[in-house]
C-alpha cells in the first residue's frame, strides 16, 4: 500500500479520491475499513491533532474546523467526504451540507438502533466524548430509535487525549478505562456501543474490562458501506490505492497508527491548517 504524501501538492493536478477527516488519529479506524471496502480509490486523510480533541470544545468552534478542513480536502481532489469523527458529525455535518450541497459527505454517528436491536436485557451504554453526549443529534437519535430500551450515556473525557498519544499501552489509558467501563457495568448494559471513532483501537481491553457477557459494537463497517454506495453513485473511474496521511499536530502518532490500522508502513507529514 503506497502512502505519498507528496503526490497532491497544492496546484498539482490529482485524481478525484475520498478524503476523510477526524479530530486526531480515531478516524484511522474508519480508513481502515474504507480501504478494505473500496481498495482501489485514492484516500486522504486529515487528523486534526493540532486541535484536538473535539469533545470539549463548542459547536462554533467545530464547525470553523471542520469547514477549514473540509476545504483543504476538496482542494487536494476530494469528490467525496467521509466525517470519521462522531463529534464533528453530530455538531457540523449539517454546516458541511449546507457549504457544499452537491459533494456526498458521510458522516458517523452512534449507532443506537443496532444497539437497541442487540440487547437481551433492555439496557444498553454509550461510551462517546463529552461533545457527542451533549449534542442535539444525539439526543434524537435516542428518542427516534430508543424505544422502551434504557441508555446509559457514559463519556469519557481524557481517553482522546491518551489514544492520541499513540501509546496504547498506557497506563493512565487503562485507569481511565476501568473508570469508565465500571460505570457502564453499573448500568447493567449487556451491549455496549463504541460512540467515538477512537475507541475501536482499544475495543479488546474495553470487551477485557466488559466481561464476555456484555456486547461491544462499533459503526466503522457502516459507513464504509455508505461511503461505498455514494462512491459507486458518482460513477468516477479508479485511480490507484494511495494513502495520503496530514496531521495539524505531530505526524509520528498518526504514522505509528496509520501503520497498525492499515498493515503496512505509512508516512504522515505535519501541514498548517
């Protein structure tokens, strides 16, 4: 898997692709499943480390970085765009539409009703940032597809900020875990939802810490799908695997996970956005 990322530079002339944004390095999980699901298409990838994370910060705020973002990606040959990042799609998606109302952007966000749909109890947790609990479209999708069932909304401030670092074996990381997943088995859940696009990279210790009786689901095949849909409509030709990795913070994180995620040697670059 080639990752150039010098291939596109401003005024070059690039093929149409996909590009894909996150608050920091979570996205890569939604990469990862892009690239299984669409092998031969171009991805560019945005972390915006220099910035993250998202979760405390307000919708005002978000949504400038999103938009800065999002021309930064269709300017490099975006014909698609994939929010990867349940924060920024719960607080700018819409901004995003409204700016550019005839590009496909898909975005992510917890997926209550495959969850209501997997409990055996009734009872089932979110585990999101801050931003995403809060946020008016998470609210809705609660009150449209939640039913009778009880939802625990358990944010997790700080497990960004680790898993940003790169580091997984952390061990502030796991402290910050243990806290959390003991008050989501508080909640009696049995199925568990990974609302942050981070959290898949550490989804074996949450199932660890969770117990073999509790469900953990994640959206990242979802969207890929979706993405896949909306790619396939445009009807626009294949032009190579490459991966393009930018960082608005220190590329070595995002390097060092990109390479996880994709199971092959990446490079990132640092650009200023």
């Amino acid at each position: 898997m080639d990752s150039n990322p010098s291939a596109s530079s401003p005024g070059a002339e690039v093929p149409p692709g996909i590009g894909v944004f996150d608050s920091g390095v979570g996205g890569l999980t939604v990469l990862r499943a892009l690239r299984s699901a669409l092998p031969d298409t171009p991805l560019h990838y945005v972390a915006d480390s220099g910035h993250a994370p998202y979760g405390p910060k307000s919708t005002e705020a978000i949504v400038a970085r999103c938009l800065a973002i999002g021309e930064h990606l269709i300017a490099h040959g975006a014909a698609l765009i994939v929010v990867a990042c349940n924060t920024a799609t719960a607080h700018a998606v819409a901004a995003l539409r409204a700016r550019w109302p005839a590009l496909p952007i898909v975005g992510i966000e917890p997926g209550i009703k495959p969850a209501v749909q997997a409990t055996r109890n009734g009872r089932i947790a979110v585990m999101a940032t801050q931003a995403t609990v809060n946020s008016e479209r998470y609210r809705q999708l609660i009150a449209t597809h939640g039913g009778t069932v009880h939802v625990h909304s358990q944010a997790c401030p700080g497990l960004v900020d680790r898993i940003e670092t790169g580091h997984l074996d952390d061990a502030r990381l796991q402290e910050l875990l243990k806290t959390y997943t003991d008050a989501v088995k508080a909640s009696g859940a049995d199925t568990v939802l990974l609302g942050c696009t981070h959290y898949p990279f550490i989804q074996d210790r949450i199932e660890a810490l969770l117990g073999p009786e509790v469900t953990v689901l994640n959206t990242e095949g979802a969207v890929a799908r979706q993405a896949l849909k909306r790619w396939t409509e445009l009807g626009l030709s294949a032009h190579g695997a490459s991966v393009r990795l930018e960082s608005t913070g220190d590329p070595a994180p995002l390097e060092r996970l990109a390479t996880l995620a994709l199971q092959a040697p990446q490079t990132a670059r640092q650009i200023d956005l």
